[in-house]
C-alpha cells in the first residue's frame, strides 16, 4: 500500500511538470 502510494504521487506531478514543459515547448516553437 505504502508503495503504490509512492508511486501514485509522483506520477501526478511527473504530469503535471510535462504539461508545462509541453505548454512551454510549444510557445517556444511559435515564438521561433
């Protein structure tokens, strides 16, 4: 239980931190 915790928390911010480098990357590519 303990551990599926672990797991579970991070992913969400693991998607969390990828929509905003993805949010990022792609003002990036229309600034360019």
């Amino acid at each position: 239980m303990n551990k599926f915790k672990k797991v579970k928390f991070p992913r969400r911010i693991f998607v969390i931190v990828t929509k905003k480098f993805y949010n990022r990357f792609i003002k990036t590519a229309i600034t360019t």
